[in-house]
C-alpha cells in the first residue's frame, strides 16, 4: 500500500502554530494567576515564539506542554 505524502501548507502550520499557542498560554496565564494578554505580551517577545512560527524547527507539530516547557526554559 503507497503511502501518500501531502505536505501541510504555511497556512495549516501557522494556524496549528497558534492553536498550540493558545492552549499554552491559557494554561499558562491560570497558572502564574495573570490575564492572557500579559502572557502573550511576554510569550510574543521570547525566542521560543520566533521558533514557533520558524516553521522548519517543526515545534509546530508539539504539543502545548511541550511548547511550555521551551518557554520556561528559555526563562530560567
């Protein structure tokens, strides 16, 4: 049986980018008790965000605890 490899489009990526951000950042923002919108001010300007939308990194395809755990290493 061939396998059928269609490759994912920018807009797949980057909307996957995000959703996988979104579920980051609500558990993070409940967690640290801050509104969302600090968490994301604070997550917009971190590295691990420029390597999330570099889609070749692939983090894209992680989860959000995974995503969380790049962050808050790059915060240590």
């Amino acid at each position: 049986m061939p396998i059928c490899h269609n490759p994912v489009t920018v807009e797949a990526k980057e909307a996957t980018a995000i959703n996988v951000m979104r579920c980051m950042l609500t558990a993070y923002a409940e967690d640290k008790r801050i509104p969302f919108e600090q968490a994301m001010l604070d997550f917009s300007q971190s590295n691990t965000y420029e390597d999330l939308f570099d889609f070749a990194t692939e983090i894209w395809k992680e989860g959000p605890e995974y995503l969380r755990g790049l962050y808050e290493e790059e915060n240590q």
